[in-house]
C-alpha cells in the first residue's frame, strides 16, 4: 500500500510538473506571439514609411521632369531666337556694306560731277571774258545747260 501511495504521490507530483510546463509553455507562446505581433506591426510600419517615402520620390522625379522637359523647350526656343537673331544681324550688315558702298559711289559721284561742272564753269567763263562782253548774259544760261547735261548722264 505504501508503494501505492507512493505512486499516487509521484503520480500527482507529475502532474503538477506537467500542468506547471504547460502553463510555462502557453505564456511563453504568448510571449511569443505578443513578441511576433510587435515586430509584424513595427514591419508594417517601417514597410508604410517607405512606401510614402517611395511616393514622394516618384512625385518628386516627375516634377524635376516636367522642369526638365520645360528647360528643354525654352532652350529650344532660345536657340531658334538666338538663330533668327543671328541671321537678321548677317542681313543687316549686308545691308550695310551695301549701303556705305553704295554712299561711297554716290558721293564719289557727286565729287565728280561738281569738278566737272566747276571746270565747265571755269571754262565757260574764261571763254566770256575773253568775247570781251559780246554777249551782256550774266552766264546763268550757259551754267544751267551745264547743269541739265550732266543730270541727264
């Protein structure tokens, strides 16, 4: 009877051990869980932060795009402008050298055609002085027959 009561003894000791292990290993598993938990919400929240921080990124690239795409095309603009600009500067000094060649042969011109009408003048007068005042013409036909031949040329 003693053995039987000593196996009671142990019998329940065994199960108090077992009870005692499986309460250990149920809080233990909560832990656990309670641990896991925490480290799955503080991933999904890492994982929200860097999604947001991946938007703003793509929101941040497109518009360094868009201002890229609108210096591209002012560029464009300018570089046609400065084109154009350059094309009527080479016109204009086209122009130009024509334009001072062209005075220059006018003026030469007109150098030449005021020493001809001079020596015209210096000749048409010297021959009146030497007629000796046949004619009492003040000389201003002959100067203006001068002046309208040579209009003409």
């Amino acid at each position: 009877h003693m053995e039987i009561q000593n196996l009671k003894k142990k019998l329940v000791a065994t199960e108090e051990e077992v009870a005692a292990a499986m309460r250990s290993s149920v809080e233990s598993a909560a832990m656990t869980s309670q641990h896991q938990a925490a480290e799955l919400h503080q991933h999904r929240s890492k994982i929200a932060q860097i999604l947001d921080e991946n938007a703003q990124l793509h929101e941040e690239i497109t518009r360094h795009v868009q201002s890229l795409n609108t210096l591209r095309a002012s560029q464009r603009d300018m570089g046609a402008e400065l084109s154009r600009a350059i094309q009527t500067n080479q016109i204009l000094k086209s122009k130009e050298r024509y334009l001072e060649s062209r005075v220059e042969s006018l003026a030469n011109q007109i150098s030449q055609t005021v020493q001809d009408y001079e020596m015209r003048l210096s000749s048409s007068r010297s021959i009146d002085l030497s007629s000796s005042g046949s004619s009492e013409s003040d000389g201003m036909d002959g100067d203006c027959d001068i002046l309208v031949e040579k209009q003409s040329t």
